[in-house]
C-alpha cells in the first residue's frame, strides 16, 4: 500500500473507532447538518441554504442566440412598425458578438402589426471564452501575479444581452424585452421568466396594483424588462349615444355600430372574378374620409321614423386611448405582470418576492394573484420532484428490508442519504448556481451512490458477525476493508463527471448544473456518511438487545405497583422419574410444571404422594410437602 493511502487508512481507523465511543456526538453533527432539509420538508419553504443560493427552472445556459420582443405604439402602421424595426437593427449588429440577426414582424393571422422578435444569433461560445487551461494561465498573470497580460475579448451571452438592453434605451416610446430563447414554450412579448397575474373586478383598480408592484420591483436590481399586458396606448375613437333621442327617432345602437363599421372597417358585398381568380368587392370610405372624425358627424343613419339622420344629431365623439385587449381568467378581468431577470436574482427569489408585496397590500375580497408561465412550472417541478424522493426512499427501505431480512439494517444505510442533500446545497453555493431541473437529476445519482456504499459497509459486517466475530471489531475490520472499493467508487465517479463541468458550447450549462452536484456532494458526503452508517448499525443493534429487556423491567415495575408479583418464566424442562411412593407401580414420566412460590421455583408432580396424592417439590431446597400443604398463592403458569 502507498503511504497516502496507509494515512488515509488509518486516519479513518480511528476516527471511525473514537466515533463508535461518541455516538451521540456524530449523530448530533449529522442532524444539525440535515437541519435545512428537514426545515424544507417540514415548513414547506425554504431552508437557510436553499434560500441563499435559490431555484430555476433551467439553468442559465449560454446559447449562442438570444431574441428582442419589441412592440411599438398601438395604431401604428405596417410601414411605421417596420421603420422602428430597421432602426433597431442597426443598432443591433454594432453589439459585440453579433453574427446574425433575423426580424419578424405581426402575428401568425397577421392581424397585429404592431409587435414583432428580433432573433440575434452569435459567435460560437468557445470563440467568446477561453479553454480550461488558459482560463487558468491568465488568471495567475493577471489576477495573481497582476501582469496585465492581454488576451482574447471574453464575454458572455448574458453580457450581450445587458448591452442589447441599454441600447434600447434610447426607444422609451417601444415596449421592449430581451430573453433567451425559450426552449421549453413560446417566444414573444409575453416569453418573459417572470408572469404574475392580478385578478378582480375593476380594470381601473387592477392597474393600481399592478402600477403598486411594479414600483417595488424597480427597487429591486435583478428585475430587468418590466411591464405589463394592460397597453393603455390604442388610440380610439369614443362614440357617446344619446340613446333617449336615437330612440325617439326609431333608431337602435346597432344600427349605428353597424353604420360606422361600414364606414370604418368596411364589408364584403360583392365578389369579382378574373380568369381562375376571384376577389371579394368591400364598401367603405376612403381612406382620407376614414382617418378625419368630423366626416363621420355627416353620417347618414336610417331611421324607419324620419328617414336619414345625421350621425352628429345623436352622439358625440371624443379622442382617447384606451387598452389594446383585456384579458379575462376564469371570467374576472386579470393584468399579467412581466419581467426578466438577470444572473443576480433567481426565479423562486423573484416568486417569494411577488408573494410578499401583494401579501403586503391587503387586497380586499375579490382580488387575487397567482404565478403562470416558468414559475408555475417550477412549482410543479418542485412538487414532482418531492414526490419523487419520497417514493424511491420508500422503494429502496423496501428493497433493502428484503434483502437483509431486517427492519433496521435499512435504516442504518438510508441515514446517510438525507446528509447528500446538504453536501450538494453546499456545492451549489460554492458554484454560484441556483438549484434547478438537472441539478435535481444529479442529485438523485448521488442518493444511488451513497446508497451503494452503506450497502458494501453493512453487508460486510453482517458477514463477519456471522462468523462469529464481536461487533464493533467486526465493524472496524469490515470498514477498514470496504474503504479502498469506496474511494474507488467515488473517484471514478468524479473523474467521469470532470469533462461535464469543463465542457463548453450549447448545453453545456445543463450538463454542468447535474456534473457539478454529483462531485461536490460526493466529495463532501464522504467522510460523514462513512461515519453515520457503522454508528447508527451500532445504535440499532444495541436498541434491538435492550428494547425487550427495559419492557421486561417494565412490566415488572408496574405488576409492583398493582400490587402482584410479576410470574416467573415458563421453563422447559425434561419429564423426571419420579417414585411411586405407593408402591402400586412403574415409575412413571411426569410433565413437571413450573410454579412461582415466594423465591423459589417449584414443581407439582400428581399423584405421587401417599394414597396418591399430588406432590409438590422445591427446586431450590430438594424438599417434598404434600399437596394438603400448597400455598394458596401457588397457581399455574
């Protein structure tokens, strides 16, 4: 053996040998480290580690691409929109890192063409960033050694993005955004990471709270991109109806609306046809006329009273902007708040956030809010995964009670596995990452691993045991010879798991998140649970000798107090030749049952005294007293 690994040998030896002397000690250090998961799955929220490093749905992966939401003034034209765009453009390709850029203006039906996605694609990652080594090369020139050694730009997608921000700055009348693109879902206007919903009756008192929330969320610096879907920017026309006068002169609202849709919008009344072709013939105002409001006081409108009324004689009209559209969620009328995030803040942050200003504002009765879009999603996410953990622990205490035929031998190995869950909270916050999707995936491979190990420990003691060796000699001899195959294990495992944590490219970040809590947790996890295993197998198997005796002790103590004295233990014993003292036969084989009297332990053989009666023999002193003299006391057992 090596002289490291002899350290590492006996180093552990005796560890494991003073922890098997302070039991309490090593369980005490291994609940307090279990605190913040116990915390989570008790309160329901979460623990101070969670809460320090936070939760995504994905990881902040580094695509290459990333896209700009744009929506320009309600009422715009194609053309207008289309000049807003190009001005965007231009300033788009001077952004570092740019190497395509791609527009797409209006909506599917194409009835909207005031909204459009600016896609940037960039320069490949490995082009933006330096490899393993020379990452490490300028960090010791420049960093340490503070050389100011020049090197290749190096920026990332989200450094790109904070700069595509800024630009837009210089358009406060557009409504912008700028997020990666969704993989999982749409892109859009609306494909922001943060949804938060107010719900209620009164559209005015809705734009309240939203206007309430968004100013605490300007105060807060991760909020980037912040808006909403109520657009008070449409320009309308508003007709106000003197309804008692239109209904003097035979005239309903429709037939007004009617007029001015014709007027306005137009419809089809006719059809042309040219060659294979067909068109459909629309009536409505020119355009000149349309766009004037006081060419529609001249209005006709027919009435069956007085014949044709000027549209002037029955309303009035007045300019005014009003919302593009009102959405409606479960029928009450809903503002959704939209905002971004940058690297400094995490979705489940940005959530408990939210939650506690609307708490803060005590909405009345009517009113409320919830999440949808990522957040929902990371709630579910969330509830599936601890449904997840709870049913593989109890398959695997199932699988292992099986395979050791014993109810507490699983729970010697399985008490390790709670301390996984704070070695890769702990790795997280070392790698300044939030917890996410594929760190959940990581996190139950290292649950297998460790698993394993309590498993190589536990069985090989049993088999020593067996054997019959003393169990805390077994348990040092089967550790000491377990340790080489689990280190082995471990750094397999970790070296396997390195070109994950170095790659570089689309994804990579994904691969990382699972990489990183794999090796962190497992280097971390190792020495306790190596620890908690051999202590809690000697707990239970001191527990499993000492239950029954302190229920015996028990019983006894409280048989006292009821006055009675607790009966002695049925013995088996042999059948005893005992005389026929009448001399009337054989000697016969006698069942001897087993009497409690005072002290002594006595025995009644029937119809062996004389003229057959039964006898009874004292155990202790060898004396025989005829039945006619049995304490009352004595009964059977």
């Amino acid at each position: 053996e090596s002289r490291f690994y002899s350290l590492i040998d006996r180093s552990y030896g005796w560890l494991l040998a003073w922890s098997l002397r302070h039991r309490w000690v090593i369980l005490l250090i291994a609940g307090v480290l279990c605190y913040d998961l116990f915390y989570y799955s008790f309160m329901g929220t979460p623990g101070p580690l969670l809460s320090r490093i936070g939760q995504d749905l994905l990881p902040r992966d580094d695509q290459d691409q990333f896209e700009i939401s744009v929506e320009v003034p309600e009422g715009s034209t194609l053309e207008k929109t289309d000049e807003y765009f190009r001005k965007i453009e231009r300033e788009v390709v001077k952004l570092r890192g740019v190497k395509h850029v791609l527009t797409s203006i209006g909506d599917v039906d194409g009835t909207k063409v005031t909204s459009g996605n600016i896609y940037v694609a960039l320069i490949s990652v490995k082009e933006r960033s330096l490899a393993p080594l020379e990452s490490l090369k300028y960090y010791i020139l420049n960093d340490l050694l503070k050389m100011n050694v020049p090197h290749k730009p190096v920026f990332s997608q989200d450094d790109v993005m904070m700069d595509a921000r800024k630009m837009l700055r210089q358009f406060p009348d557009l409504r912008t955004s700028v997020q990666p693109v969704n993989l999982v879902g749409g892109s859009g206007y609306r494909a922001q990471l943060v949804n938060f919903n107010i719900r209620g009756p009164d559209l005015d008192q809705l734009q309240k709270y939203a206007d309430q929330i968004i100013a605490k969320m300007r105060e807060v610096p991760g909020f980037v991109d912040i808006d909403t879907t109520l657009s008070l920017r449409q320009p309308e026309l508003r007709v106000n109806i003197d309804r008692e006068k239109a209904s003097d002169l035979g005239i309903t609202v429709a037939d007004i609306t009617s007029s001015l849709r014709t007027f306005i919008e137009g419809e089809p009344v006719s059809k042309f046809k040219e060659g294979a072709d067909q068109y459909d013939v629309w009536l409505r105002a020119q355009e000149e006329f349309r766009n004037r409001p006081e060419v529609l006081y001249q209005l006709s409108i027919p009435s069956a009273k007085v014949g044709l009324v000027k549209l002037g004689n029955l309303v009035t009209l007045n300019e005014a902007r009003g919302p593009a559209q009102i959405d409606r969620q479960n029928r009450q009328r809903q503002i959704t708040i939209l905002a971004n995030l940058d690297p400094s803040l995490s979705l489940s942050e940005s959530t408990q956030f939210l939650t506690r200003v609307a708490k803060e504002m005590n909405m009345p009765v009517g009113y409320q809010t919830d999440f949808s879009g990522r957040a929902k999603t990371l709630a579910d996410a969330n509830w599936g995964f601890i449904m997840a953990i709870q049913t593989s622990l109890i398959f695997m205490y199932m699988i292992l009670a099986a395979q050791f035929e014993s109810f507490t031998l699983p729970i010697s190995i399985m008490m390790a596995l709670p301390l996984t869950w704070t070695a890769a909270m702990v790795s997280l916050i070392v790698m300044k990452t939030p917890l996410n999707i594929f760190s959940d995936l990581g996190l139950f491979m290292l649950l297998g691993v460790v698993k394993k190990n309590g498993i190589l420990q536990v069985d090989y003691t049993n088999t020593l045991r067996a054997e019959g060796m003393e169990r805390d000699k077994a348990i040092l001899e089967a550790n000491h010879a377990r340790l080489r195959p689990i280190l082995m294990t471990t750094l397999t495992l970790i070296a396997g798991m390195l070109p994950l944590v170095f790659g570089k490219g689309a994804g990579s970040a994904s691969r990382a998140s699972m990489a990183n809590v794999i090796i962190w947790g497992q280097a971390l996890s190792l020495l306790i649970s190596l620890l908690i295993t051999p202590v809690t197998y000697s707990l239970f198997d001191d527990i499993q000798v000492k239950v029954p005796r302190w229920t015996a002790q028990l019983r006894e103590r409280w048989a006292r107090l009821r006055g009675k004295r607790e009966e002695a233990p049925v013995m088996e014993m042999e059948l005893l030749q005992v005389p026929n003292n009448g001399g009337n036969g054989p000697e016969p084989a006698l069942d001897l049952t087993t009497f409690s009297h005072e002290a002594h332990d006595v025995v009644r053989v029937p119809g062996n005294g004389d003229n057959g009666s039964e006898v009874i023999l004292d155990l202790t002193s060898g004396e025989v007293a005829d039945s006619s003299e049995k304490p009352k006391d004595i009964r059977h057992v």
